[in-house]
C-alpha cells in the first residue's frame, strides 16, 4: 500500500524522512531522561467483541474480580470494570474490620457501594469473607470463648441478612489452615478460644442466613496437592460426610516465581470436586510479564475448564497499578488499562475468538508515551505487542486533537483521514512478532497550542 503524507503544514521544517531521523535521535538521546521523569502515558486497547466475561459465560462460567469501592468514581476503572467482568468480590469493604469495626454495629456503606453497582450491571457477587483471623477488629480477640462465639455467630448472621438474596457466595471461613507440612489449623482468637468446631458452626450459622447463598471455604497455597490442601480436603469430606453445610472451595491462588501454578493444579481441584463441592478459583494473581505470565494465566483457565465443577474465575483486581502485588505486575490490564499478553491468553484459553479481525487468534495490544517535550511539540512512541500468539501485521491509529498536526513518524507507514487527525499507522518491516513480543512507533505531533496527548484506537493484528 502506498502511504499518503500526512496533511499539516511542514512550514520550513525538513522533508520528512530527515525530520524523522532527527526526531529518532532525540527519542533515543531523552528517553532515559524523560523516563525517570514520569513522562505521561496514556493507552487503550481494542479486541473484537470479546470480553473475558463473555467468553467465560460461553463456557458457562463467570469472570470476577475483586473491587474496591474507592476506585469505582474513576472512569477508566469503571469502564475496563463492567466490559470485561460478571462476578466481583469486594476486596476489603465486606471484612470484619469494615462492616463491624463496633460490637454490634455495623457500617455496610462502602460494601453497599460495590454491592449496588455490581446489581445494576448484573453481575454476580461473591461475598468475601466472614470469618477470618485478619482484618479483625480488636474488639473481637479480646472476647472469652463464650461471647465470642456468640459474636461470631451475630456477625455471620447481620452480615448475610444484610445482603440475603444477592450473594451468589460466601467465604464463610477463610485461611484456617497453617502454611507448611503439619496440616494444623492456625492459630487465631477462633481456633484458640472455640477448636475446630469453629469452622462446622460458622457454616452451620451461615446456611440458616441466607439458605440460597452457597458457602465456601477459601484458602491459599492449596492450589495443588500438598500438606495444607490435604488438610482441607479431609475436613470437605468430614463435612460432607456428616452433613455440615458447604457448598464450594475458594482456591486463591496467587502465584509468583517462588510459588508458580502447580503442575497438579486441575487434579487438585478435580478431587476437591469429586468430593461433591463446586471449585472456584477466587483471587488469581500471577507475577510477571510477558508471555511467561501469559502462559501461566492460560494453564489457570485451562485447569479450571477441565473440571467441570470449576464454575468461576476471579481475578484480584483489574489494573496493575491498584493491585496489592503491584510491584508484581500480576494482573490482565497494565496500569493504563491496556490488556497485556496475559489477557490474550486468558481470552484463547477461554475460546474466544480474540481480536484481528484476520480470523484465527492474533491480537494485539498498544500502549502510548510521551518520550519527549519541547516548546511547541512532543514525540509520541507507540508499543504494539502481540497477544498469546505470533502476529504476522498489525494496524493501529492515533488521534491527535485539532489544532495539532502530526509533522513526522518512523517506524511505520501511516495513512490519514479526511480530517486528517486520524492517523492509522501499518508496519514497516515491522509486522511479525512472536508471542507476547512488542515492537514500537514514533511520531511528532505540533502542538499549536494543545497539549494534550493523542488517543490509541484499536489494534487488530493478522
Ligand atoms: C488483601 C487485599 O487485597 C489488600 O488490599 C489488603 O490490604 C489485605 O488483604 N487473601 C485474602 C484477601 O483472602 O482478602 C487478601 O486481600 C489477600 C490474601
């Protein structure tokens, strides 16, 4: 294709070609800088019509993630929230500590927040968590065993009535286990002052409250088949034996490079499930970048897939930056919303179809910075990463905003709308990418007096 030259007014600037080597160098000489400088960046990302929520309901499973109330008033969190997800769990605003800080008196605004903003999208919510040993206001661990049975069994109750009817489900009791080969319960004001009974009657409690929401036992490193899940496996099946009320297992799972997604992760949950209990996965996390990370959430949706009582996934949190592994990078979207490899894969994995409009799965994603600022101009540099498998072209546009020009771009071939603020930009030479790979393009916008930085349309890869 022949690219047209962008339709601005070049002034006494040089022809193009050298224009954009001169630009080139300087990228190159202030990127560094302007790095360290927090230069802003911006980014978006475009599919075809699927969205981790749909192509986990074609498999008649749900996608969640865990949401914090304060976040819901900023516009990219919303949107990226109510495209791509159908569950959500509060990450916090439903613990002990925020609906219950008094004896007795209880503040579910926060929760209410998130509660009512999942209703009016319809998605389902999962409620998280009732008893547990953090997040615990003081008041509780200084209580005899007698009245803390007693609280526990008022909390359990206040809270599920409040919510009665719109909790698809509860952790019940989350983290009882110890870490490590003994098996034992851990220790916590629960364990120490009422035994083992506590978990049966906290159950038991819950069902009498809400008898339509199903109950779970949540827990982490029992993701694949060791001591500690041993442990819970046994009391599953003692509860199941003698008809103590539970429903479901919650496997967190947060992995990172010491503890990566076990090879026996779906046998696990399969004998979880055979136990007679639905299997969720219900705070994934994976550190990492890339295709390593991509590969990784792609086993996760695999293993769940292939049980079939594995009946959803939750994420914990949307965006990288809000994560509480932030520095982890450990989840679908990167801090400016753009979907990351891991995405993609998560997408294949799932059967969507992914984006490219070329048929089969290739995507891409892109992502905007700013690499350079003077009087009057900036350079734009644009990175377009493949998705979970090797791309053989890509396009991508940039929009700048009246009355700014575009004077000159490297690294690809641009072709411009009749406004000519619409710039769609194809590889130059630079159309194949191995999974997860990236390559990058540059432009110089004139500012005319606007400084705002320019908006990413889609990317569809071949
Ligand atoms: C975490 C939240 O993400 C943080 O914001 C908070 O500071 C601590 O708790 N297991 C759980 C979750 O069950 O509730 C925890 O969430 C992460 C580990």
């Amino acid at each position: 294709m022949t690219a047209s030259p962008p339709p601005v007014d070049r002034g006494p600037a040089p022809p193009l070609r050298r224009r954009s080597r001169a630009r080139r160098a300087l990228v190159l000489a202030t990127a560094g800088l302007l790095a360290a400088g927090g230069v802003g960046a911006l980014s978006d990302t475009a599919h075809a019509a699927t969205t981790l929520g749909s192509a986990a309901a074609a498999q008649g499973r749900y996608f969640g993630t865990a949401v914090a109330a304060g976040h819901l008033g900023e516009s990219a969190y919303a949107a990226t929230l109510d495209r791509e997800f159908t569950s959500v769990t509060p990450e916090n605003e439903m613990k002990w500590d925020a609906v219950e800080p008094n004896r007795n008196s209880f503040s579910f605004g926060q929760a209410d927040q998130i509660v009512g903003h999942a209703q009016s999208k319809g998605m389902k919510i999962r409620g998280h968590t009732l008893v547990w040993h953090s997040q615990l206001p003081g008041w509780v661990s200084g209580l005899g065993a007698s009245d803390l049975r007693s609280a526990m069994n008022n909390h359990i109750t206040q809270v599920m009535q409040h919510y009665k009817g719109k909790i698809h489900s509860w952790d019940v009791v989350n983290e009882a286990f110890q870490d490590g080969s003994s098996g034992a319960r851990r220790s916590s004001p629960f364990q120490d002052r009422l035994g083992n009974g506590f978990i049966e009657e906290a159950f038991r409690t819950a069902r009498t409250a809400d008898p339509a929401a199903k109950l779970c036992y949540n827990d982490y490193n029992t993701d694949g088949v060791n001591a500690k899940s041993n442990a819970v496996y046994n009391m599953v099946k003692d509860f199941k034996s003698r008809g103590v009320p539970i429903d479901c297992v919650g496997f967190q799972s947060h992995f990172n490079s010491a503890s990566p997604v076990p090879s026996d992760y779906r046998a696990n949950l399969q004998r979880f499930a055979d136990l007679g209990v639905d299997v969720q996965i219900t705070e994934l996390d994976i550190e990492g970048s890339g295709s390593s990370q991509a590969t990784s959430y792609g086993n996760v949706v695999k293993a769940c897939l292939g049980v079939s009582r594995c009946t959803g996934i939750t994420v914990w949190g949307i965006t990288d930056k809000y994560s509480w592994r932030s520095s982890g990078t450990p989840l679908l979207f990167d801090g400016n919303y753009a979907a990351k490899p891991a995405y993609d894969a998560v997408i294949s994995a799932l059967g969507g179809t992914g984006g490219g409009g070329g048929g089969g799965s290739a995507t891409c994603s892109v992502s905007y910075t700013t690499t350079a600022q003077w009087n009057g101009g900036f350079n734009g540099q644009v990175t377009v990463t493949a998705g979970s498998t090797a791309i053989t072209g890509w396009t991508a546009t940039v929009t700048v905003t009246p009355p700014q020009k575009v004077s000159a771009t490297w690294n690809g071939s641009p072709t411009w709308d009749s406004s000519g603020n619409v710039m769609t930009m194809r590889p130059n030479g630079n159309g194949s990418l191995a999974a997860g790979a990236s390559t990058s393009f540059g432009f110089t916008v004139m500012t005319n007096g606007n400084t705002s930085p320019p908006l990413l349309g889609s990317c569809t890869a071949s």
